[in-house]
C-alpha cells in the first residue's frame, strides 16, 4: 500500500469544514422528497467548485458533472440525502433544529464525504474522463434511487459504472465490507386484515373473533420459512405489528396483521407472497371468516456486479491495506433503493465501518451520531477509486 500523501494532506486540511458540512446538515434535516434545503446546499457547493450542476432530478435530487481530459469514460458515485421521522435524544450541540427529525442513518455524513470528494477531484484533475457525483433524495422511503432512473438519470449522465457506500456502527473502524452478488435483501410488506362478525366477549358463540384467527395465521406464517424455502435461501417473514380489539369484554370486527418480508432470489420472493397470501386466507376461511391481503414489493435485492467489486476490492486494498477489507460471508437482510441504479448500470456498493468503542448506537436509533473521523477515509477514497477508474491510459 502506498498512500498518495499530497491527497492526504489535501484531505486533512479540509478536514474543518468536512465536519462543519456534516453538521451543518445535521442540524437541518429533511424526509425524502423534501430536501429543499440539503439540495441547494449541495448545488451551491458544486457550483463554487466549478462541477456542472443539475437540480430537480427525482424533486430535490442532484447531479455534479466534472470533465477533464479527452477520455470516454465515465463514473458515477451517489450518496443519499435524507433524514429519517425519528426525535433526536443524541444531544450534541449540533443536533436537529426540527422536531421528530433527524440524521439517524448518516445520510448526513454520506453526503459530507462525496462533497470532500468533489473538492479534492476538482482541484486535483488527476482523470481522464466524466465524474458525475449524484446526491440521492429518498432512500427511506419513498425509492428515491428508482424515480431518478426512471426520469432518466443514465440518460442524461451515463455512467459506465456506479459505486455507494452506507456507513456500518457494527463493523470497525475503518473496515471496508463488501461481497460479489447479492449484498442487501430485497423488502416487501404485506398487509393482511382478517374480517369477523364483533359482538360481547361474553358470547363469543354468537361472534367470529377475528383476534383468535388472526392468531393463527401468525403462527402459521412461521412455518413459511422453515417448511417452504431452501434452507440455503436466505429469507425473513416478521410479523412487525397486530391490531384488534379495544377492550377485554368486546370482540371486535376485525383485525389487521402488518407483516415484514425479506429474501434475495426472485422465485423465493414470488414464493413468499404465495404462501402468505394461501396461508392468510385459508387460515380465515377454516374460521368461517374472510382474510383481505394488500401486498406491496418494495425495494429490490442488490446484486454487486463481479468486475466493478473486483475493482473496488483492489481499490479498497491500494487504500487501506489488506486487512482493512474484508469479503462479508453472508449479504445484510437490510435493503437497499441503490440495487435500482446497479439493475441499469455495473457497479458496486459497500460498508464502511465506523465501530471504535463497541458503544455506538446502530442506525435509526436516536441517539445515534455519524463518527466525523469517517469523513477523510470516505472522501480520500472516492476520490482515489475515481481516479483510479478514470486513470490516463
């Protein structure tokens, strides 16, 4: 490993305002599709540094362009932009200005890192080629990667590539944790409302009780997994919420079951919400009830292509040494709207670790905080993986 000591230096003098960025984004935090203010910030800061910038992309989602040389190819590097509907209880001087708002999952300190980034290649123009750095809104929530590839993103900026990172309070310091294939589940969620005739707890002969069949379709939803999927297939059914009932002498009319789903392979997925929909509905019917299931897909897996995590596995090597990266045996059950831009585009995302004491909150916790000591390895990176993949030839 040879580290590339004038980038450091350039790094470390930025270092003061990297950790005023984060902050100051912190403080100000915003749900999906309403980062009004975070996408001017970020478009100011683009402009001063010369990138070309566009705004408006996916409503509050930006794009900066930066151009050197005469080469044709091109990358994309996108951080995510929004806050989460969670009340900050971290109290660090800098905490969020609005209540029931705020950064719990460093979005803040993603986004502070890929414009330390767009300092460092703007001042360098050390490619040949096109960066465009792209600042995602709604990934929470509301798949904010998706609507900007559907308006067009790889359209308007094509990028041969494409590479994101998600901070990891459980992996440590500095560690960079990324696997070919599949490295984030995908995510549904199913909503399943059992319909039964209310009436006096006392006479439950004269009722259909939704709760006591509701009941049993939750357990029977367990089976699902342990009885109908691949043990090799990784898979989650979590019933996440049941509601029914307001009171122990009334038997109400219905109930609803608010069920989570994960998996990878697109036939166990198409399998799951078969089986949740028989058992749901089955299960009801034995009751002489009737069961209603909303099914919703949400994000799909995300699948790292081969070539580009072999680049970034090198790249991370070159940066870090060897023993800062590590191949993740298993994939993260979490998910992730990023998977969107690598089904149109090659590329790769991965885990930077920012564990030091064994201490730190796990995200969308409140009292979370992004460690500001991950921001020089965030920027210094992207910067050297950019110029890696756009080196003079």
């Amino acid at each position: 490993m040879v580290p590339d000591m004038k980038l450091s230096a350039a790094i470390d003098n930025a270092m003061p305002e990297l950790v005023a960025i984060r902050r100051d984004l912190h403080a100000h935090p915003e749900l999906g599709l309403e980062e009004t203010r975070t996408s001017a910030f970020i478009a100011r800061h683009l402009e001063e540094l010369g990138y070309e910038v566009a705004t408006g992309i996916a409503k509050t989602g930006v794009v900066g362009t930066l151009r050197n040389g005469t080469g044709s190819r091109s990358i994309g590097i996108r951080a995510d932009i929004d806050a989460l509907p969670i009340q900050e209880e971290t109290g660090v001087a800098y905490a969020s200005t609005k209540p029931g708002l705020m950064h719990a999952c460093g979005h803040d300190g993603h986004t502070a890192m890929l414009l330390g980034a767009a300092r460092a290649l703007a001042e360098r123009r050390n490619f040949d080629g096109t960066i465009h750095l792209i600042f995602q809104p709604a990934e929470e929530n509301a798949g904010g990667a998706k609507i900007m590839v559907d308006e067009g993103l790889f359209d308007r900026f094509p990028c041969d590539a494409v590479f994101a990172l998600h901070n990891e309070p459980n992996l440590p310091f500095g560690q960079f944790a990324l696997r070919e294939g599949p490295i984030m589940a995908a995510v549904d969620e199913a909503r399943i409302t059992v319909h039964g005739r209310g009436g006096h707890g006392a006479e439950p002969q004269a009722t259909a009780d939704p709760i006591v069949c509701g009941a049993s379709i939750v357990m029977a939803l367990q089976t699902i997994v342990a009885r109908n999927i691949h043990p090799m297939d990784p898979s989650v059914v979590t019933v996440g919420a049941f509601h029914a009932g307001s009171a122990s002498n009334i038997i109400p009319e219905r109930a609803e079951i608010v069920v989570g789903i994960r998996s990878f392979d697109p036939a166990v997925r198409d399998e799951l919400e078969r089986r949740i929909r028989m058992i749901a509905e089955a299960q009801a019917s034995s009751f002489g009830m009737r069961a209603t299931v909303d099914y919703e897909r949400s994000y799909d897996a995300t699948i790292n292509h081969k070539a580009e995590t072999d680049f970034l596995r090198e790249a991370a090597i070159r940066f870090a040494g060897a023993d800062k990266v590590v191949d993740l045996a298993r994939p993260f059950m979490g998910s992730e709207d990023f998977a969107y831009m690598l089904k149109e585009r090659p590329g790769s995302y991965f885990f930077l670790g920012s564990r030091v004491t064994g201490e730190e909150k796990s995200l969308h916790h409140p009292g979370y905080d992004f460690n500001d000591d991950l921001l020089p390895i965030g920027a210094a990176f992207w910067t050297e993986l950019a110029e890696a993949y756009l080196a003079r030839r």
